[in-house]
C-alpha cells in the first residue's frame, strides 16, 4: 500500500518560517504530482500548491503565491513546502496528497489518490 507521511509542522510566531516534508514509502505507484492542502477548524479542505513530478512545474493557491515554495526531492520521493511569511490565517492542519494519474483539477482533492494523516502547523501573534 501507498503511505505518505507529514513531517515539519509546528509552533512559530507570525513572520515566521516552516518547512514542511512529504516522504511517500510502500507500494510503488505512478507519481504524477504531489499537493498540500490544509483544513482549519470549520472550514472546507483548502488547495495550497501543487508540484509536477516528473518536470517540476508548480502551481499555488493565490493566497499562498510569493510566501510558499513547493519542491521535491526526486531522488527520495519526497516532497517540501517552504513556508515563510506565516500569518495567523495559515493555521491549520496540512496534507499532502499523491496524484497517481493524468486529468482532474488540482485545486480538487478528488484529483489525488493517496492521503497522508496530516500535521499541524499554528501560527500565533
């Protein structure tokens, strides 16, 4: 079976950075891209960013452009997400999630196949 694993989150101040880290282990599936998606207490699952995996292209969430970078290491099968600029808002608990074929709308968490459990990142004044 497919797992993905959270790794990274935590406490920080506003202003402040955190790298988050997504290692894929178990069955080896076709990997077309890795997202993060992040869930606050009472709100719908939000789209954060997305990596290609195989070229690299990314795409993000407007709230998020200019503050966080997607990344992978390609090697290892792991993923990142740089986040700088924190705010209070960006509080919540992120995903990262494994696209294993072609066609959907990233912005969608229907478009991935495989989940990881999450880790929580909060961001205080």
């Amino acid at each position: 079976q497919v797992q993905l694993e959270e790794s990274g989150g935590g406490l920080a101040q506003a202003g402040g950075s955190l790298r988050l880290s997504c290692a894929t282990s178990g069955s080896t599936f076709s990997n077309y891209g890795i997202g993060w998606f992040r869930q606050a207490p009472g709100k719908e699952r939000e789209f954060v960013a997305h990596i290609m995996w195989n070229n690299g292209i990314t795409y993000y969430a407007a709230s998020v452009k200019g503050r966080f970078t997607i990344s992978r290491d390609y090697d290892r099968n792991t993923a990142h997400l740089q986040m700088n600029g924190l705010r209070p808002d960006d509080s919540a608990v992120y995903y990262c999630a494994a696209r294993a074929h072609i066609g959907g709308i990233l912005e969608e968490h229907s478009a991935y196949d495989y989940w990881g459990q999450g880790t929580q990142v909060t961001i205080s004044s």
